[in-house]
C-alpha cells in the first residue's frame, strides 16, 4: 500500500516554467497539425468562414480534438505532480474528474471557435479565403487553443474549476437559445431547450452542456473536498463554544459536503440525460435530487463548516430564504413563470458557490500564514537552545540533532502540522 510520504516523493511538482514549456511545445506541434490538415481539406477550394467546409468548422473540430488530447497529458503528467492527492483518490473518480476536465475544454474550444469564426463571417460576408490563407487560420486557431487549455488544466483548482463551470454553462444555455426554433420556448421551462420541439441544434447543446456541466461539478467537487479536508485537519474549536457538551460533535464534516455536492452533479447529468418530453417524472425526480442536495447542503453549514464565519452561515440562510421566496413568487403569487424562477434559482445557487469558493479560499490563505509563523517560531526557540545548550550544561550535540530533525520533519509539514 502506498503511503502519502511515498506518493508525495514520487516526482517534483511541475513549476510555472516547466508548464509554459509544454503548453508552448503543444502548441506547435498542434498548429502544425492544423496546417496539414487545412491543406487537405482546403486544397483546390475557397472556403468561407463559417458553415458547411469552413475555417471555422474544420479549426473548431481540430481545436476540440487538440484541446481534448492535451487536457489528458496535462492532467496525467503536470497537474498530478502539482496535486498528489489526485493519485490517492480512488482510480473511477480520478477519470471522472479528467473526463470532466477534457471535454469542459473540449466543448469550450467547439463553441468559441464556432461563434468566433460566425461573427468574422458577419463582418466580413461574403468573403471566401484560399488555400494557405485557410490553414493558415486553423493552423492558428488549433495551436492556441492547445496552449490554453494545457496551460488552464495544470492550473486547476476550486476557484478556476468555478470560474469555467458558470461561463460554460452560461454560454451552452446562451447558444441553446438563439439556436432554438421555437421562440416561445421561455414561456414554459428551461428544460424546452432540450426538447426535439426547440430544435435538433438546441436539442443537443442544451443536454451536452448539461451532462458537461455536471461532469466538471463532480471535478470541482474533488478539489473542493480536498480544501475541506485541510481546513479540518487544523479545526480548533471557538473559545467561549468549548464549555458545551455539542462542541464535542460539531467538527468540519468534508465527506457529507462532497457528497450534498455530488447529489447535485449527478442530478445535472441525468436532467441532461433524460430530457422532460421523454420521461417528464423521470426528468422531475433528477431536478428534485439536485435541488434536495443543494436544500441539505445550505440547512446544514453551520454545523458542517463550523470554523467559517459568522456572516457566511447568515449568507447560506439568506440563500436558502432567497429560494423560498422565489418559489412562492412562482408558484402562489404568479410573479413570473417557471422559466423565471428557474433563472433566479441558477443565480441563488452561484452566487452562493462563489462565496463558498472565496471564503475557503481565504480561510486556507490565512491558515498557511499562520502555520508559517508558527514554525519559524518554533525554529527560533530551537537555534535558542541550541547556542544555550553547553553553557547550561546539556550536551551540545543533542540539541542539534533535535533542531536537525524538526527542520527534517517540518520542512513541508503544510496543513498536517498540529
């Protein structure tokens, strides 16, 4: 069996230059790829930028392929040295969180490319480019969206994973929209957009975005849980709280927070799995698991979370409020439709996960600064009693090996020091 220390010194973390190096290296082996391939299609034709054998089509499918491809060595060769936690978890979760990873930059490249190259269209209609000057476009196109992604994989953590998971999802539902065929589709509910009705381009943007979105929810979940767990290992419980009998039974709970946030995961890939005009119970089951899931998650914080502030326990039940409120405003006073109440939800839900995000992300600053303080404190003490040693008597070599092993042991201690 493996243990952290073995893990931890399997290979270095890979630095910031050592990840500029290969995003450059991957970006121009796939802009040549891109080359090639415009040449091939392009040859003896003067392609448009956008629809049927475009620039933007035949960049936006090498794009998608190249991004997906580097996301994998990213994950398996630069992210895993920077986190090695990924190594310890067990292997089905770590290939959802690199699936989840691969295709949120695969289908962000798709839906950037395609829209970018819709919009040159636009501005320049009618204009058909040649041969060179085609590859030349997807050339570019493939090789600097290879460099992004690969650079944005190896920097992941929970606040970036958030950042990509709410402009995604926002910009599939966007698209979902203007691709819609019927433009009545908000007075019924968001989930027409993933109906035949609503079109077979909106059909499938819609349910793909979803399915995605839940895929990097699961992803974001990991690296959230393993922020949790390092906040826990150094909980100490509030002074005046310590004389009750419940300070004994209120402690940071990560697994219970991971899996409030997988119910709502996989809530989302099933709602996108199982579309509302093919089973609507089916599909109102998934929506109510992914609602109970972020209900629990809300109730509960200050007793998950018992070290995060005063005022973010007071934000999760405003959020809570929020959503009763917007409930009624749909479903007793006839405020607005579902199609509504479904926007103010979304917006509840990530405005909350944001603060979540940032909080964590504060508490985990503020307690590397203080551990830091505390071992150059104890550093101090130690080279004190070292230069004391022989004048009080004591014998000077051991103090020195004393100080020789807490350098030793303390050098990367992190948040397992106690």
């Amino acid at each position: 069996m493996r243990t952290e220390a073995n893990i931890e010194t399997q290979g270095k973390p890979a630095t910031e230059l050592e990840i500029e190096r290969q995003a450059l290296w991957a970006g121009f082996f796939c802009s040549i790829l891109g080359l090639v391939v415009g040449f091939i299609l392009f040859v003896g034709n003067r392609p448009g930028l956008s629809g049927g054998l475009s620039v933007g089509a035949v960049a936006a499918t090498t794009g998608g392929i190249c991004a997906a491809l580097v996301s994998v060595i990213a994950f398996r060769r630069l992210l895993v040295s920077r986190e090695p936690w990924l190594r310890r978890i067990p292997k089905w979760r770590q290939i959802v969180t690199m699936l989840g990873l691969l295709l949120v930059h695969a289908a962000s490249t798709i839906m950037i490319l395609m829209v970018a190259f819709h919009l040159m269209q636009q501005a320049f209609f009618g204009l058909h480019v040649d041969v060179v000057a085609g590859a030349l476009l997807v050339s570019g196109a493939t090789g600097l969206s290879a460099y992004l992604c690969l650079v944005a994989t190896a920097r992941t953590n929970a606040q970036t994973l958030s950042v990509i998971l709410g402009i995604f999802m926002a910009s599939g539902v966007v698209i979902s929209m203007l691709l819609a065929e019927d433009r009545g589709w908000w007075q019924s509910m968001f989930s027409a957009l993933g109906t035949y009705d609503a079109g077979i381009g909106s059909f499938w943007t819609f349910n793909t975005t979803l399915v995605i979105s839940g895929l990097v929810l699961a992803a974001f979940t990991e690296f959230m849980t393993r922020d949790l767990a390092r906040l826990a290992r150094t909980y100490r419980c509030r002074p005046g709280f310590e004389k009750y009998r419940i300070s004994k039974f209120v402690r940071p709970r990560p697994s219970i927070v991971r899996w409030c946030l997988l119910a709502v995961a996989l809530g989302v890939i099933l709602i996108g799995v199982v579309p509302v005009n093919v089973a609507p119970d089916v599909h109102g089951a998934f929506v109510q698991l992914a609602a109970i899931g972020m209900v629990v998650l809300l109730i509960s914080t200050a007793a998950l979370l018992p070290g995060y502030p005063v005022i973010f326990h007071l934000m999760s039940l405003t959020a809570l409020g929020a959503l009763w409120l917007a409930f009624l405003l749909w479903q007793e006073w006839n405020y607005y439709n579902l199609t509504g109440f479904e926007l103010a939800v979304v917006a509840i839900i990530f405005t909350w996960i944001s603060v979540f995000i940032r909080t964590t992300s504060a508490l985990i600053h503020d307690k590397k600064q203080q551990l830091r303080k505390e071992k150059r404190a104890r550093r101090r003490e130690q080279r004190e009693q070292i230069t004391t040693g022989p004048e009080t008597g004591g014998a000077s070599s051991e103090p020195s090996f004393e100080h020789q092993e807490i350098r030793r042991n303390g050098e990367d201690a992190g948040f397992q020091t106690r």
